[in-house]
C-alpha cells in the first residue's frame, strides 16, 4: 500500500482524516509534524495503537544532512540534503543581524537552464513536495539549534513552476499551529514565469517577490536566460508593476554582473530607463564561476560604476554581500561535486 505524505497535508486535512477520533489528536499530529519529528515514535502523546496505524497509512518526509560545509569566512552553512526516495538538493543558511536565513530548493534540478547557472547544467529530475520544502527549514533550525526567521525560495529549481507544491509550502510555513512565520519574511525567486506571477499578485501575499532580471534587453536576456523566449522583457516587467500595485511589496530585480556581457555604461543606462516607474530595488551579483563556463566577473571597478550609474539614474541599488565564498555556497555546486566525486569513485572501482 502507498503510505500518504501527512506533512504535505494541511491541519483542516489532517482533521478530516482524522474524523473518527478525538478533535484534538490532529492538532497534536500537526504540532508534532511542525517540530520536525522524523518518526511517529517520537510523538509520544498519541497512543502507541494510533501511531501504528499512522506509520502504517502514511509517511513522514525528512530532509537528512548528507554533506555540511561550513565557511571559515563568515557563519555560512551549506547543506546538502538527502531525502526519503534518495533524491538530493542543497540549501544555505545565512546569519544576518536580523536573525538565520535559509535559502531552500523547490525542484531536484531545474528546467530553465540559465546560461550562468550551474544548477541548470545539472539538468532537472522532478519537483519537490512541500514537505520536503519544509523539511529543509527544519533540518537547517534543528541544525544550527536556533530558530528560522527568514526563508529565501531561491536555492535549486525555479519556484514558479513547480507552483501549487510551493503554494502549499507557504500555507504550511505561515501557519499559526506550525512554524508561524509571517510572509513579510519570505522572499521568492523567479527567473520570470509571467502568468504565475500575475496569480501571484492577485492572492495578495505579503512576501517579497526576487525577480532574476540579469540584462536590460531582450537580446542580451534570450541569451542568458531561455524563458526569456516566451516571456520577454516588456511581458515580465509589466506583470511586477502589478504585482507591485496589488501587494504595495517592492520587487527586488537580481541582475547577475557579468564581464563584457551586460555591465556596460550603457545597458545601466538602458536598465534604469526599463525600470522606471517600478516600485523595485536592484541587488548586483558578481557572476559566480561555474566550471565549463566562460562567463567572467567584471572588475570591481566596473562593478562599481554600474552601481553608480543605476544609482545616478535614480534606481535604489546594491551589491551583494558575499557569503560562503569559501564553501561555494551559491546552488548546484555542491551537488555537482558530490555526483562527479562518486562517479570518479565508480569509475576506479571499475578499472
């Protein structure tokens, strides 16, 4: 029999499910589930009749440490995660002065196989549940032995298409009974799947929707970034000024400097003109080195003056603190050491 994945499950599920017991006992479960309990053994107010009967029907996914790096250079974690079917992502956690942040991954893989990202080269295996969404938060709280305030869907796998399992992640996440972390601490990032972005903006959520912009034209942008094939500039940014006008939210545009490709005086020049009128704020990223990949980071000094441009055009902008550097903490590089490694392994065995 196929055991049902009881964290995925809502507290109103679980209470009709539950329909022929006490109305208390699915709140416990849920309260239980929310802690991050791996076995029903460890819920040790239920009746040990009943847990039989929950570990017989259903099953509870986890989210285990199969590798950990730990940055010398800042308090950085990188986690690579081993879940209940062996399937493996990698998620961050970040201290900040505001609290822990952890940057978790909604797909094994990702489909949009963004020029400059290794997680796309990786190629994508399926879609995460929200469980195993919510199984990273746990897994990274119960590691570091303190409490989650800030959540970042920006790790392995694009958001927006695995939708309605991220949906769920958020109601679960958000939940009163459960972890009770406001939207206002929650950023998702989308490389720009334009009609969740306007369902997005019609549900209201207060979370701070990331927008992985990366160039000022659609030329430049359909080679970095193939979605851009379907969704161009102009359809993207109209569907964040209504997400901007619906939720009042700021939208946060991640423009990935790279040398020689778009950290021209002029493409700012055209990036300020394109975001006019957009309640935004722009976060520069050095292009991390992916192996294979001839994308380079621009020099600091024309990091900065694009900075400065953005900036004298009238556009809130930064540059992003490094983090982890050491520990190759931007998604999908541990993974992909992690594969080469056991296949170098394997293939010695072999000879």
């Amino acid at each position: 029999m196929n055991r049902t994945d009881l964290k995925s499950m809502t507290l109103s599920e679980i209470q009709a499910a539950f329909s022929g017991q006490p109305a208390f006992r699915a709140l416990q479960v849920y309260r239980w589930l929310h802690k991050g309990v791996s076995s029903f053994d460890e819920m040790t107010d239920l009746p040990k009749s009943f847990r039989d009967r929950l570990a017989a029907e259903y099953y509870i996914a986890t989210a285990r440490i199969e590798r950990k790096y730990c940055s010398k250079l800042d308090d950085t974690v990188k986690y690579l995660f081993r879940f209940n079917n062996g399937e493996m992502v990698e998620s961050v956690l970040m201290s900040y002065h505001h609290g822990r942040t952890v940057c978790i991954s909604t797909q094994a893989g990702c489909k949009m196989n963004c020029a400059f990202c290794a997680t796309g080269k990786s190629g994508f295996s399926r879609n995460l549940t929200a469980s195993e969404m919510l199984s990273q938060v746990q897994a990274a709280q119960l590691d570091a032995g303190e409490r989650i305030s800030n959540i970042v869907l920006m790790g392995m796998g694009e958001p927006l298409d695995n939708y309605e399992a991220v949906l769920r992640f958020l109601d679960l996440v958000s939940s009163k009974e459960g972890m009770n972390l406001g939207m206002r601490h929650i950023s998702l990032s989308t490389c720009g799947v334009v009609d969740k972005i306007y369902d997005l903006a019609n549900r209201k959520y207060q979370l701070t929707l990331s927008v992985s912009l990366h160039a000022p034209n659609d030329r430049i942008r359909s080679q970095l970034m193939p979605v851009n094939r379907k969704w161009n500039l102009e359809e993207l940014l109209r569907a964040c000024r209504y997400y901007a006008e619906m939720t009042g939210r700021r939208i946060s545009f991640e423009y990935t400097v790279i040398d020689g490709v778009n950290d021209s005086a002029e493409c700012a020049a055209e990036l300020a003109c394109r975001l006019r009128g957009i309640l935004c704020h722009v976060n520069l990223i050095p292009v991390n080195h992916v192996s294979g990949s001839a994308f380079h980071k621009s020099s600091q000094e024309r990091l900065h003056a694009f900075e400065s441009a953005l900036s004298n055009h009238g556009v809130n902008v930064t540059v992003r603190r490094t983090l982890g550097a050491d520990i190759e903490a931007s998604c999908g590089q541990l993974k992909r050491r992690h594969e080469e490694e056991v296949a170098n392994v394997e293939d010695f065995q072999q000879k």
